[in-house]
C-alpha cells in the first residue's frame, strides 16, 4: 500500500510523458507572454485609446451621471417599475457617454485586442493540446 492520495497517483509511464517545468519556469514564460502581448499594436493602440478615455473629462463625468442614476435605479429596473421618463433620462445619459469620440476609439480597440486574445489563445490551445480559455476562466461554471 503507498501513501499517496488517489489525486496523486499517476503511474510511471504517464508520468514519464508528461515534461515538467518548474514554477519559476512558468512564471517567466507567463510574463514573456505579457510582455510580447503589450508590444502588438493591438495593445498599443487600446492602451492609447485607455489613457484618451480617461482624459476625456465629459466622457468621465457622463458616464459617472449614468452610473449614479442607474444605481438610483436599479431597483426598479430589476422590477421593471422604472416610468419611461426616467428610463429616456437613462438612455440620454448613456448614448452622451456612447456618442463621445474617446469612448468609440476606445471601444474599437477594446473589440480589437479582444480579438487578438482570442485569436492567440486558440493558438496556444492548438500548441499544447489543451483548451487554454477554459483553463484560465474563473467560477464554478
């Protein structure tokens, strides 16, 4: 009898297939692999697009406006209780936040390193044999 847990008992030969690399090892391999992503133009561009958002003082206080009066909604929205007035006010305050040129710069670019993410993590599941986005998402379902 051993004194392995079942979790832990993989026989010799799958064990001598596996490679193993050490923690440091993929450490390092995880911040190359940031680091090759931050210097894509996709990344460049949603980084620029990020500080722009940010600087865009009207984007920032109309879009703190709608989150204010969406919470003073909520509520209500989730019992679908909200008057049509306050619900055009809603709608007013996001488009002024949607309308603005800092925030669809922004958002094309968001759409475009998404794509990117998306594009290299099939890649990475195609190399090491392992569906890597459902590897690295959080929760339980």
């Amino acid at each position: 009898m051993t004194n392995q847990s079942p979790a832990y008992s993989i026989n010799n030969s799958a064990l001598n297939e596996l490679e193993l690399a050490s923690p440091e090892v993929v450490r390092q391999s995880a911040r190359d692999f940031a680091a090759a992503v931050g210097e894509t133009p996709q990344f460049q561009v949603f980084d620029d697009a990020v500080q722009r958002l940010y600087a865009d003082e009207v984007a920032m206080t109309t879009l703190e406006a709608y989150q204010t009066k969406q919470r003073s909604l909520q509520a209500m929205l989730m019992l679908n209780a909200v008057s049509d007035q306050e619900r055009a006010e809603l709608e007013r305050l996001r488009l002024a936040y949607a309308d603005r040129p800092a925030v669809k710069v922004f958002a094309q670019a968001q759409i475009e390193l998404i794509s990117l993410c998306q594009i290299t993590a099939d890649l990475l599941s195609q190399y090491i044999g392992l569906n890597y986005a459902a590897s690295c998402s959080s929760g339980c379902c």
